[in-house]
C-alpha cells in the first residue's frame, strides 16, 4: 500500500498540473450553467495543428458542463499533461531519493535533498508565466512579451534536465546503499 502511494501522488500532480495549465491558456473555464453541452469543429481532424500562437494550438471542440466549458484542443492537453508528468517524475524520484537510508542519516545532506526539486517546480510555472503577468499587470510586460514563446519549451527543459538528475543522483545513491550493505 505504502509504494502506490507515491504512484497515486504523481497521477494527481498530473492531473492538477494540466487541469491548472488548462485554466491558464484559456482552455478551461469555470462558471456555473445548466445542462450538458457538446460541439466540434467540422474536418477537425484537419484542424488539429492549427495554431492560436506559439506552444498554443485551436480547440476542435467544445464540452460544457454545469460546473465550467472545456475548449478540447487535444496538442494543448498533451502539453499539458507532458508538462505535469515531467513535475511528477521529479517529485516521484525525489521522494524515492528521501526513502534511501543514506538520507536518514543523522547529518547527511538528506535534509537537502528536496532543493533539487525547486527547479522543477519553478520551472513548472513558466508555461502560466504569461497569463499571470497580465493579470496582476506587471510594467516590465513590454520586456517580457518576447520571452513568452521561449517559456513551454524552456520549462521542458527544464524539468526534464531535473529529472535526469535527480535520476542520476538516485541512481548513485542507490549503489551507496548497496555497497555498504552488501
């Protein structure tokens, strides 16, 4: 029970991540309405690459629900959802890395650890970076407007150079274990 748990962890930082991104792009909206909705875009298998600007592609379709309206353009989601399994591959492998005995120890750098994990949380951020500069209207938007199509791709980097780490440090950490027990 206590392995699924990290597991069960990850799929809801997924889940969250993209639903989140979602929220930001304008993808999805949250209102109350009545009634159950469905609409889609006519050829949209011939739609599916067209772009609204960088990193952002058109929705084919349209699902409304009473809770809120979900614009369905599915390379959106898959970014998304790329993005929030990245962010939780590296919180899956940190805390495995914390599980490890030679980060238990008394005066280890154990403690430490999770810092290795704060650049992939920053960078997790960049892709609504745009989005809540404009809501809190930040002066700097002027300078900033022609970093916003470099910011998907540099928080996939980013958290993909992370993950490699921190893989490559559980791996070596695992070794260590396995040399002093065995």
């Amino acid at each position: 029970m206590r392995r699924f748990l990290p597991v069960s962890a990850v799929v809801t930082v997924v889940i969250v991540y993209s639903l989140f991104y979602l929220w930001m792009i304008g993808d999805l909206s949250i209102h109350s309405q009545a009634g159950w909705g469905w609409q889609s875009v006519p050829d949209w298998t011939g739609r599916l690459t067209d772009r609204r600007g960088p990193f952002l592609f058109e929705p084919t379709a349209q699902l409304t629900a009473p809770l809120g309206t979900w614009l369905i353009s599915p390379l959106n989601s898959l970014v998304a959802m790329g993005l929030g399994g990245l962010l939780g591959g590296n919180l899956l492998i940190w805390h495995r890395r914390r599980q490890l005995p030679v980060y238990c120890q008394a005066g280890r750098s154990g403690r430490w650890s999770a810092l290795a994990s704060v650049p992939a949380l920053l960078a997790g951020g960049a892709c609504c970076a745009p989005a809540l500069l404009l809501v809190i209207a930040t002066p700097s938007i002027g300078f900033l407007a022609g970093l916003f199509p470099w910011l998907v791709p540099l928080s996939a980097a980013l958290l993909s150079g992370t993950l490699t780490a921190q893989i490559f440090f559980y791996h070596a950490a695992r070794q260590r274990v396995e040399q002093r027990t065995g």
